[in-house]
C-alpha cells in the first residue's frame, strides 16, 4: 500500500473501493461530515459485500467539491493477519493531494505463530510535477497505439545513503528520535545471528562441487549465476520413471544442462537414457533448446531419440497408465517404438505475430507386451494395438499465431507478453510425403481456430477455444498414429487439467482422419455456488463452470462439468457426457496437472 494509491483500481492484492467497478464489490454508506480547514469532509463507510481478503472495510474521507481524499480509515484480514491502514493526505500543490502518513498496524495468528507489528512513515516530497491536461480535462490529440508496457515497479524510486549500512550503533543512537528498548535490542542481536547462519547457509548451497547427497537427491553443478548449471533428480528420486506392459520398469537419468549464450541468449540441453528391464532395451534422446532474438521471441528446438511413444500423446497421462498398471492390472496406454529427429523453429516476424516452422523424420513399429506382472487381476491387461504394423513418417509442419492486441513489456533486454486484449487466431498445417522409408505416411492435415481469456472481474474470468479441421486429398496412408488426436482422461485420479481435457472420454475412442469441430469453454469465479455462503467467503479455492463439445464424423460429444479449483493445478470435479445431446456417463474427478506443475517446478 506504501507503493501505490488508493485512485488505483488494485492496490496490491486488495480491491480499491475507488475501483471503476467498486459497487460490485462494495457497499457504501454516508455517515455524516466534519468541517475541517474550511473544508466539508464526507465520512463514507465501506462495508464489503462478500468475505474476501481481497477486500477493505473502513472508512473513506472525501472533500467536498474538489473530491479528492482527505484519509482514510482500512481494515482487512488476509489468511489470519489483521491490518488496520490509516493514511492521511494534504493538498501540496493547487488541487494536488497526495499521502503524507501512513500507519500500519497489524495482528498476525497463523498457525498458532503470533506477532504484532506498528509501522509509521511520513513522506516528504520535494519535487511536484503536474499533469495539466488531468487538472484541465483536456484530451490530449490522438496518439499512435503502442502495445509496450512501460516497466514501473513502483510509483516511488526509492534511494538510499551509500553510508547507510557502514555507519555505527552511536551513529543511529544519535539520528533515532526514540531510543531502542531492551527487548528491540534483543531483537535485533538475533536477527543478525539468524541472518548470519542463512549467509552460511547460502554459500553452502551455492557450492558448485558435487558431494555424494547430491547423486542421492539429485542437485546442482555450478550456481545460479554460473554461465553453465547441470541439474539432475539424483539416483533415488530419478532412477525409477516408468512402468508398463510394452517395457516392464524404465531405469535411469535425465539431467538438464544450460547455458548462457551472451547476455540474452539461453542454451539448454536436456537429455535422457533409461534401460526397460522386460523389453531389454535402451531408451533415451532429448532436446536442445536455443532462445535467440529475445525482442522477438526466438526459439530452435532440436529432438531427437528413440523411445516408445504412446499412439495418443494427447490423451490419458503415462503415469497414470504406471500407477493403473501396476496396481489394479489395467493399462489404458498403447505404445510403439519411435526413432526420430524433429527441429522446429519459432520466431515473432512482428508484435502479435509469430511462425513456426518444422520439420520431422519417424522410423517407426508396432510393439508387444513384454510382461504381465501386476499386483491386481490380470485379466484387466489388453494385447498392444498394431504389433506387426511399421509405419514411418518424414514430414513437415507450419503454424501462424496472431494476436492482434498482444501488449508486452521488455526486462533486460527479452521481451514477455504480459497481456492479450484480443482473441489470439491460428492456422497449422502439416504434411506427410515421401517414400524413401517403409510404408511411409503420406497425407494433409489442415487446422485453426481460436482462443481467448477475457477477466470479466477482480473474481472472474472466462475462457473458449474453438477449433477445426481436416485430412485433405486421399486418406488411404494415413495410419492410426497419424490421425487427429484429442486430450483426454477417463481416470478417476488423474493427471490433467479440467479446463483442457475431456474427463469422461476414452483414450482412443474419439481419434479421426476425417475432419473435427471442437470448443471448450470454462468459466472460472471466485463465487458461484458453494463459496456464496458466509462460512466459505474468502476460502483459498475458486469454481468453475465447464463445457466441451467434440464433433466428429463418428461423434457428437458434449460434456458438462463443475469443479473446484485449490490452484490451477488442483482440482476436484464432477462431470456429466452426452453423445447425440442423449445422457452418457458421470463421474467424480481429482485432478493434479502434472505437465503445468513440472513447469512449474522447472521455473
């Protein structure tokens, strides 16, 4: 709050009852005026209409006539720390008023851990600039539309004595109009012992020598500021990935080397290698990462391996084909054996607009179980799908994304997309030719759409994808891995995202080489159902709404859902499917997204 202003929409965190939407939030009621410096004060009480952290609640003093705020009197209560603000303000210019004191006080019981805390800061400001044609009201002529975001971190540029941290205890005895007392002395002897104990601690951790904890537990070579860094899972949390009736139990490493490339570029390498103990094969490869161009958003990736690869890298999680495997004796998963090389490179040609271009060479076939080994029934397993079958690719693929409001804002010389004010359109297409390797698929793939996240609120927002698309020309070498695939995930635990995938769809069931309609539409709020009743107000998890539709030369698929959302990579859902608008199937759904929760990590 000492970093911004009250005539801001948010003010970190919280809602400002100034916002341009503040009576959705807020009750407001006049209390009456004090005459103050020749000035009629308004006392308005703000009151929040729901039980969110995010809101105020308090008193708000506005001048009568020139409307600007006199002080201000907030309350809030964010997870168990209750924070009164008192903020006083003075006019320092003609029509000018800005904030001069600030006091926070606040109560803190988390946890059973409790603390109290009184802050006081009065500003002084020795430089007033004003913006004339804000006083006046005039409108500025009509400026060309810029789409960068001009980095603020703060309305204030703080700065500090270069002598500040050098000077002695008398030297700080003397400037202090209070003199410290006993028990802030002893406060702060430990938080400088404390703080010596994380110095220690830090150099430790930044040692860039490998020790035996760290083959263990996996670790890091080199620091964050090294120009090279190798990380890696370590032998006991890395060592086992996988289990399935192809390959029996996967072995290995995976490790993730990068490197600095100039100031602004980045390489990173990130190869694996696993040893399957039924198939008795190596299986290993990886990628390699080059971001270049950072004001244009550069990227070449080159991939290259030879692993087992599911027929619909879409669909259910392999994990969950791991744990289901093992434990009830299902797999949901079909694999063949995949030796490739792909390279794809993406790059913006201007603000908004980006291509991606590749090119990928497959030598592939068909694989059989290898073991049956399970600690449920066996008679859940089923035979792979397409043993005998081989099935080789050489084919190339372009995309064109566009945004046309894409706003942006560049730190260190890379830009980042912090915005889209507009829907984002993209077209893909990929081909499949040549005859050089064995069975070679041979076909056209055509695809586009469009997608969108609109905040309707402070608590809500909405999002949709439509997409469609089709095979062109013959479809008579096209095989089954070849055909358009959909996200999917008929597991009751599983590993998906409930605004992405369908929840009551079977793996393979839904794949086509003919031509596929698809939405997906998501409303997400902080209230919409259970969360509307006061004993739940402000509780850390939100509701969504879900609808998606799959159509199909073979399918008319919708599905209806609601859930509720811990983060975006904790759900728990319940789902109801209908094909030809007739009723389907239900089902509960708990959700970890683990693709965004490894991005997570990996950040």
């Amino acid at each position: 709050i000492l970093s911004t202003s009250l005539y801001n929409p948010k003010i970190g965190s919280y809602i400002s009852p100034l916002h341009p939407q503040a009576f959705s939030y807020y009750k407001f009621r006049y209390e009456g005026f004090i005459e103050e410096n020749g000035l009629t004060i308004n006392k308005i009480k703000i009151e929040p209409k729901l039980k969110d952290p995010s809101l105020f609640e308090g008193y708000i003093y506005i001048a009568d006539y020139t409307w600007h705020i006199y002080s201000a009197e907030l309350h809030s209560n964010p997870y168990g720390a209750k924070q009164a603000y008192t903020i006083s303000f003075q006019e320092l210019a003609p029509n000018v008023y800005l904030p001069i004191t600030y006091l926070i006080a606040s109560d803190i019981d988390i946890f059973g851990i409790k603390a109290t805390m009184n802050y006081y800061t009065s500003l002084t400001y020795s430089n007033i600039t004003t913006n004339k044609s804000v006083i006046s009201g005039a409108k500025s002529k009509k400026e060309k539309r810029t789409f960068e975001i001009a980095r603020q971190d703060s309305l204030y540029i703080v700065k500090s004595d270069s002598l500040a941290s050098k000077r002695d205890t008398a030297y700080w005895t003397n400037v202090r109009t209070i003199p410290l007392g006993e028990r802030e002395i002893k406060t702060l002897i430990k938080r400088d012992s404390i703080q010596q104990h994380l110095d220690s601690a830090r150099e430790k951790h930044r040692n860039p020598m490998l020790t035996f904890s760290n083959i263990i537990n996996g670790g890091q070579i080199g620091s964050d500021s090294s120009k090279v860094k190798i990380k890696f899972n370590g032998l006991l949390e890395g060592s086992i990935y996988e289990y399935n009736f192809v390959d029996g139990l996967w072995m290995g490493q995976s490790f993730r080397l990068t490197s600095n490339i100039g100031k602004h570029n980045k390489l990173e390498i990130t190869p694996y290698i696993y040893y399957t103990l039924s198939r008795k094969r190596l299986v290993g490869g990886g990628n390699i990462n080059l971001t270049y161009a950072p004001l244009r958003l550069g990227s070449l990736t080159i991939s290259l391996g030879s692993t087992s690869e599911d027929f619909n890298p879409l669909g259910i999680h392999r994990f969950n084909n791991f744990s289901n495997s093992l434990i009830r004796g299902k797999n949901y998963n079909y694999f063949y054996q995949k030796d490739f090389i792909s390279a794809t490179n993406s790059i913006d040609i201007s603000n908004g607009l980006s291509v991606s271009v590749g090119l990928e060479i497959d030598r592939r076939h068909g694989l059989s179980n290898n073991t049956d080994y399970t600690w449920g029934k066996k008679s859940k397993i089923t035979p792979n799908i397409y043993p005998d079958d081989r099935f080789d690719k050489t084919a190339f693929n372009l995309g064109i994304e566009y945004t046309p409001y894409a706003y942006f804002s560049i730190k260190d010389g890379a830009k980042k997309y912090e915005k889209y004010a507009s829907p984002t359109f993209y077209v893909n297409y990929e081909q499949a030719f040549s005859g050089w390797q064995t069975n070679n698929a041979q076909y056209q793939k055509l695809s586009g759409g469009i997608k969108q996240n609109i905040k309707l609120s402070e608590f809500s927002n909405f999002n949709y994808q439509l997409e469609g698309g089709r095979f062109l020309g013959e479809r008579d070498k096209i095989h089954f891995v070849d055909y358009q695939h959909f996200n999917t995930s008929n597991v009751t635990v599983n590993l998906k995202s409930p605004f992405t995938s369908f929840m009551l769809l079977d793996n393979y069931v839904a794949s086509t080489n003919r031509y596929w309609i698809r939405t997906n539409f998501n409303y997400e709020s902080k209230y919409i159902l259970i969360k509307r009743l006061p004993f739940l107000q402000g509780k850390m998890f939100t509701e969504s709404l879900h609808l998606k539709n799959l159509y199909t030369a073979d399918m008319k698929y919708s599905e209806m859902g609601y859930s509720l959302n811990f983060t975006k990579l904790l759900n728990v859902g319940v789902f109801a499917s209908f094909k030809k608008t007739k009723y389907q199937d239900f089902g509960i759904r708990i959700l970890f997204d683990l693709d965004n929760i490894k991005k997570t990590i990996n950040r």
